[in-house]
C-alpha cells in the first residue's frame, strides 16, 4: 500500500506541474492573444501559490514517507486553486469546470473510500459557489461567445481523454503485474507446501534409517569374517561399506542441520572436490572433469545444506542424462563472478525436447524432485536456477548465488 501510496504521489506531483504550466499558459494566452479584459493578479497569485507547495513537496518526496493525508492536503489544494481560478473566469459557465472531477478520479482506485468521498464532496461544493458566486467573463468584441465555449470544452475533453486514458492504462499495467506477482507466489507457495511435506517425511526416514544401517554396516563385517579370501567380495563389500557411510554421514548432516548446528567455512575449491568425492562413492561410474576450481584461489563460504544438496541433485542429472548417450562424464565449472558464485554442471546427453519442469522427471525410475529441490534450495538463498541447450549436444545447468547468502569471503 505504501508503495502504491508514493506512486500516486509522485503522478499527482508531476500532473500538478503540468497543470501549473497549461495554466500560466492559458492566462498569457488570455491576455496577449485574445486582449482579455480579467483581473489577473488573483490569478497569477493562485498558480505561484500552487508551484511554492509543489516545489516543497518535490523536495520532501525522497525525504519523508508517502501518506494518505499529504496526498489528500495537496488534492484540496488543487480543488481550492481550481476554484479560485474558475471564480474569477466565469464559474461554472466555464468550460473547464468539469476539471472537477479528474483528481477523483485518479485518486480513486488508491485512496481509502472515505478520502475519495471527502473529495467528492468537496468538488461538488466548489461547483455549487461556482453556480451562484463568480465573476462573468468579459465579453469580447468581434468574437464568438459560444464558438470559444465550444473551443474551450474541446479542450477541456483532449485534456481530460489524454490524463484518463494514460491513467487507465498504467492502472491495467499494475493489475498485471499484481497478477504475475500473485501467480508466482502461488507456485512458490505450492512448492513450499511440497517441500515441507518432504522435509517431514525426510525426518521420519533419517530417524527410522539408522537402525537398517547399522544392521546393513554389522552384516558386512561379519562377511568379511567369514570369507577372508574372497578378492572379489571384499571389493564389493568395501563399496557397499562406503556407501552405507555415505549414507550415515548424509542422515547425520541432516540432524546437525535440523538443530541449527554452525558448519565449518571451507575453501570452495576443498568444498566441491570432497562434495564429489563422497558423490562418486554413490556413482562411481562417473567422470567429473572441473574447470576454473584452482582460479578460486582462497575463496571460502560456508557450506550450506541445501546449497550441497542442490549441486548434487544436478550432478545426478547430468550423469543420467550422459549415460542415455552412451557416456559417463560430466563437466563442473566454477567461476566468481563480482563476489558471487556461479556453478555450471554440463551433460552430454540427448538434452530436453521442450522446457524442463520442476517436479517432473523423464527417467523411468526418477521421482521428478531433482530440477524441484534444486531449484526451490536456490531460491531460499536468493540465487537462481537456469538450464540451456548446448550446441554440440547435452544441457548446461548454470547456478548462481549470491555472495551474500553463502557468506562468501577471500582469506587471502
């Protein structure tokens, strides 16, 4: 509201100068063009009086907050001149007097309705003096009196038509992009509602895991116990080991993260290489070829879980999507870009055949959470999340967070 507020009050303000230069115009007009006979020193005092509250006001606006009240102080003043100036030029048989009602109506779709009502009553008031009390207009020898009515009330609608249809216009363009920011806040909300689903299903799993984990790491001890000799199945028991570590420092982060625990600050470089190396436990299949790690230098951060986790689900993807094509490496490119981090994850893969969608997955066994999680961690971090076509074949995931949201620093 506030922001609508200080729009309105920075229109109005330049509507004002603008009125106050057609006036000044319209008076030298009056007195040099068409040798009007007007008392034009209570004119001139009404416009100067106006510009003087204009000129402060203009001063004020990136001092002082926007509010309901000064905006209406400076619509009765604009009523209050406007009447004062129809006073001495005709009053109500001017052609200008519906200039009345554009401050209500520009007013209307803002301010609370008993602002615009006080207005309402107000103009409605100044009409009626208007109608009984004024000065005539002096007529004008040669001239046509209602030829020069009629060219006034001409201009009097231009006027109005140009200020109502631009008024329109802006106000459609705002209750567009209210809509856009409302439709945005609704996927986001949706995918919130999701995620914290997750996260409490995610809670129960890590806390019922642990028991099938520590059986899983007893059963292969005791294999190992059993066949000592046996080459091949100790090789197969060691990656199942690391794996069921894998899993145990993975459910173990989540609970230190759960209780708000600090994390260590990591140089970026020592941060993705140990986040691969306990990736490549899992898929050990994979080849990750880094590019532009050692010009990190001693930048750090502070690891961030679903930072990690993001980053993971991406490597994820990109290898499923470079097995599809008979491959098995990937590439990561890291970068810092004005203090920020930028992450590039490229596959080799067939590439999506239309725009992804977060939550939908085209592996038959994938849960379409990979591009979902990815994107909603980013997103509570104030970085974001882009996927483009590469020329030669495959998909480039670019991420990219803000300094501020990692704690970024050089140590150096």
């Amino acid at each position: 509201m506030r922001d609508a507020l200080a729009e309105l009050e920075t229109t109005l303000a330049w509507l004002r100068w603008c009125a106050i230069a057609a006036q000044a115009v319209t008076l030298l007009s009056a007195r040099y063009v068409l040798h009007m006979h007007l008392d034009y020193a209570p004119l001139w005092s009404a416009v100067a009086v106006l510009a003087l509250f204009n000129a402060v006001l203009f001063r004020r606006l990136p001092q002082a907050a926007a509010g309901d009240g000064r905006i209406m102080l400076g619509l009765a003043l604009d009523l209050g001149v406007l009447a004062w100036l129809l006073y001495w030029t005709g009053g109500a048989a001017n052609p200008f007097v519906s200039l009345f009602l554009l401050p209500i109506a520009l007013t209307a779709t803002v301010l609370p309705a008993s602002r615009v009502i006080v207005l309402a009553v107000l103009a409605a008031v100044a009409y009626g003096v208007l109608m009984v009390h004024a000065k005539p207009l002096p007529s004008l020898p040669g001239a046509n009196a209602m030829s020069l009515h009629l060219m006034g009330m001409w201009v009097n609608f231009l006027l109005s038509l140009v200020l109502l249809t631009a008024f329109a216009l802006r106000l459609a363009a705002r209750v567009a992009a209210q809509r856009r920011t409302l439709a945005a806040m609704r996927e986001r909300d949706a995918r919130e509602r999701t995620l914290l689903s997750l996260a409490v299903q995610a809670a129960g799993t890590a806390h019922e895991i642990n028991t099938p984990l520590a059986t899983m790491a007893t059963l292969v001890d005791e294999l190992r116990q059993v066949r000592p000799d046996d080459r091949t199945l100790a090789e197969d028991l060691t990656l199942l080991a690391q794996q069921i570590e894998h899993c145990r420092r993975s459910v173990q982060a989540l609970g230190a993260s759960a209780r708000g625990e600090p994390a260590e600050r990591l140089a970026v470089a020592s941060w993705l290489r140990q986040l691969v190396s306990r990736w490549k436990i899992v898929r050990p299949q994979a080849r990750v070829r880094f590019a532009g790690i050692e010009e990190l230098g001693d930048l750090s951060l502070l690891p961030d879980i679903s930072l990690s986790q993001a980053v993971l689900n991406l490597l994820d993807n990109a290898l499923d999507a470079s097995l599809q094509s008979g491959r098995e490496d990937i590439e990561l490119r890291v970068d810092s870009r004005a203090g920020d981090l930028e992450l590039r994850v490229r596959d080799h893969g067939p590439g999506f055949s239309g725009a992804p969608t977060p939550g939908a997955s085209g592996k038959p066994a994938g849960l379409g959470l990979g591009l979902l999680l990815s994107n909603t961690s980013l997103e509570s971090l104030g970085g974001s999340l882009q996927l483009w076509p590469v020329p030669d074949g495959g998909t480039e995931a670019v991420l990219h967070v803000p300094r501020s949201a990692l704690s970024l620093r050089d140590t150096a």
